[in-house]
C-alpha cells in the first residue's frame, strides 16, 4: 500500500518544486473538498498513525480528505483543488498518534477509458507544466510510446508499462550539468529507481497533455505486518509514484516502476499496487459519492468516517527533561568539555545525510537557537528568505535553499557542494552564531536591568 506525504507539479529539468499553493487552515474533525471535487468510485479510507520520528507532515490512503488534527492544507490551483501536503499545526513529536481519512478510486478500466478530457482550469493550468527546455526528442519519446492510444487512460498504461522495462538501480549517475534530468534518464541511463521512473512518466503524459503529479511518501509491504496487526513504516520505505488526473474520478494511481506492482486501475481499489491489504487493513470502505450525496454536503458524517475525525489526537507526554541534568553537568564541565560539546549539539544527527540536507539541518538549528525557528507553514525558501533579510545574507541564504532542494526534490546524488555553496553555508553559520551571542548578552542584560 501507499502512504501518500507530498504532491509535486512543477518541473524543472533537473527536479521537482511544490509550485505555487495556497495555505488554508483547516481545523481537526473537518472534510476539506469541494462539491465538484466529490469523484466517483471512489472510496473512504482511515488509517491510524503513531509518529516514530519527529515530523510535521501528515499522511494518508489516498487523496487527503480530512484528520483529526488542526491542520495546514496547502492547496494548489485555487479552491477546488485537492492538497499537495498536510501539514499539523503544531507539529509531530515522536510518539504522537492521529487519524487520517482519504479516498482511493475504485474505478474500471473501461470507465476511465470514458472519463473524456473536458479537465478543469486549474488542472491543466498547474498539470500540464513543462519547461521550455525540455528536449523535443522526450516529446518524440512519448508519442512514439503512446502511439495507437485513443484515451488518456490508454496512453498512461502504454507509457507506465513501458518505463516498467526500464531495470530497477540504485547505482545510477546523476545527469551532467545542462542535461534534463529526464532525457538523462531515457536515453542515457534507461535504468534508476522510482525517483527517475515516476519523474519520466509524468513528464511524458504531460507531453501528451494528460495532467499528471510525482507524488512522495512511503510504500508499505503486506509482510511489514507486526503481530499487533500494526505496520512500521520506515526511512527506507520512501517511494515515489504517478497520479494522473480523469475528469469525473479524479487522480488515479500509476506506478512505473518495476520494483512493485503496477498502480494501474486493473485491479480497482487504487490499483494492484494495493495488492495484499483488504478493505478492513485500510479502514472504513464507504463511498465518497454516496456520503456526499446523501447528506448534501459533509455536515453529519456516518460513524465509521466521523469516528477517526471526531476522535482526539493522542499527544506523547513531554519526556523527563533531561536537559536539566545535561545543563548541571555542562556547568561542572570544563572549557574544553563544553566546546566539544557545543560542536555536537551543532552537529548532532546530521553526519549521515547528503551533504547540502545536512548544510540546511544545521542552518535550521542554529537558525532556532537565534529566534529564527520556521514557522509550520514556510517553505525552503520563504524560511530562508527571512532569514538572510535578518542577518544580511540574503544572497548566501538563497543559494543554500536552492542548493536543498535540489538534493532533496531533485536529483538523489551526493556530491561535494561548490566553493559558492561552501561559502555561503559558511557565512550564513557565522552570522547567526554571533546572532546567538548576542541574543544572550541582551537577555543577560534584561535581566540584570529587571533586578538593578
């Protein structure tokens, strides 16, 4: 099954970006949807998730209908649009156990063969996006591949079972400098993993103008059932996938890559890439048009969708605060003890990552530790954007962010950063440690002030 975290539309050449969205608060207990966004053969699911790892994003079955967290949707395309991420208000601490309801489509082959390409605006407005670089010889590609399909459903099938003879390899080189990602991907490497194989896929629907997403998240195995009859998900579950867009059904699941079951609508249920879980693994199993239509709205929910809403949130107890003892023995330390130790609070659980995450991991602490915290609702770049105004490194902050979310949303390569890269990390570091320092004299100063 697929745990979805993230919706991405903008493609660069070289990755993904969220692309411009909406933030609408929407409070714990709601169903976000539009009437016209009530798809059909569509069904209701609700899963129960307890946060191992601190996290913010929320995760679903399916397309996010609601939880029963205070939440952020971020919205692309105006209002009748679906969200590309939930985010908690408050975040997730480990140990935090919430409730997630969302839809999967039941729908046939044959009626999405049906379901016509009369899209809304805001589909192929956000959707269809492509950069003007992108090589004629990808769009070559697509038609060749999608050539004798008479539907869009048709050509998603024709291209997804294509990709699907591309091998599965987590060896593969990233694209030189100035070469598209995707073109890399077919005619060069013609090998990869589901980042390559899901970024192809939707690229080339595009070309062929059916609207299509890469989404994120995490793919969960039907022999990862523990005895209790939970699941784990992991880090290492991380995954990526095809959500094409039918009028009348909404997206439907695709998955290019041959390491798992294809996500076609062969098998119903969001595809056989839910193969091994019955309707009871994944929750309650109304229909979303049924509910809709029966109540006119979503005012009075049945039991088995209000349940997972309406229930509270359970919050882990903080743990004991052990940073008092750490703090009585940092005192009794000595000079070279608390050196050491100020490194590694800086550098704590960052020497594992890719060079540019773990450069933005330690900008984001140290950011914390000067009253610079991101806020649940900025993204790489607003955060960074606010805090280069503040300490007068804008441009070093900028390039920092770009220098992320290449690594993190684009291309999966780890590389030694650039002398500007370098440089910018290291000018950006020391301007907001002297922030710390002097955030600490004026507190020092305050509160000798307050007992002068």
């Amino acid at each position: 099954a697929l745990l979805r975290a993230a919706g991405y539309s903008e493609y660069t050449g070289v990755g993904w970006l969220a692309g411009e969205f909406e933030s609408e608060r929407v409070e714990g207990g709601e169903i976000r949807i539009e009437e016209e966004a009530v798809y059909r053969d569509r069904r209701v699911t609700s899963i129960t998730l307890t946060v191992l790892d601190d996290e913010s994003t929320v995760l679903f079955a399916g397309s996010p209908l609601g939880t029963n967290l205070d939440s952020i949707f971020r919205i692309p395309g105006g209002s009748s649009a679906g969200p590309n991420q939930v985010i908690s208000r408050r975040g997730l601490d480990k140990g935090d156990t919430y409730n997630a309801v969302g839809s999967i489509s039941t729908a046939s082959p044959d009626s999405l063969r049906a379901a016509g390409t009369d899209y809304p605006g805001w589909i192929t407005d956000y959707y269809l996006q492509l950069p003007e670089s992108l090589p004629d010889r990808v769009r070559d590609f697509a038609a060749d591949a999608a050539a004798g399909a008479q539907n869009p459903y048709d050509i998603a099938v024709a291209l997804e079972s294509l990709l699907r003879t591309f091998p599965y390899d987590l060896t593969v080189t990233a694209a030189p400098p100035g070469t598209d990602t995707v073109e890399h991907f077919l005619f060069t490497e013609q090998r990869g993993y589901f980042d390559f194989h899901a970024s192809a896929m939707t690229v080339l629907l595009r070309t062929q103008g059916v609207p299509a997403q890469i989404v994120v998240g995490y793919a969960v195995d039907p022999e990862d059932l523990n005895p209790d009859g939970s699941y784990t998900v992991r880090k290492d579950d991380a995954y990526a996938w095809v959500e094409a867009f039918f009028p009348g059904y909404g997206w439907i699941v695709f998955n290019p890559t041959p390491d798992r079951p294809a996500g076609d609508a062969n098998e119903g249920a969001g595809g056989s890439i839910l193969d091994g879980f019955t309707p009871s693994d994944l929750g309650p199993e109304p229909s979303l048009e049924e509910i809709f239509d029966e109540l006119g709205g979503f005012g009075d929910l049945p039991s088995d969708v209000s349940g997972p809403l309406t229930e509270s949130p359970v919050v882990a107890p903080d743990p004991f605060p052990w940073w008092i003892v750490w703090t009585i023995a940092a005192v009794m330390a000595a000079i070279a003890a608390l050196a050491m130790s100020g490194s590694l609070a800086y550098t704590w659980g960052t020497r594992g990552m890719p060079v540019h995450q773990r450069h933005w991991a330690r900008i984001q602490r140290v950011g914390r530790w000067a009253g610079l915290s991101p806020g649940p609702e900025e993204t790489a770049r607003e955060w960074s954007a606010r805090v280069g105004s503040t300490v007068d490194r804008p441009g070093e902050a900028s390039t920092l962010a770009r220098a992320y979310e290449a690594e993190r949303y684009g291309r999966r390569e780890t590389r030694t950063p650039g002398e500007d890269e370098t440089n910018a990390y290291r000018a950006l570091r020391n301007r907001l440690f002297k922030r710390v320092v002097r955030r600490r004299e004026r507190v020092e100063n305050d509160e000798n002030d307050l007992f002068a």
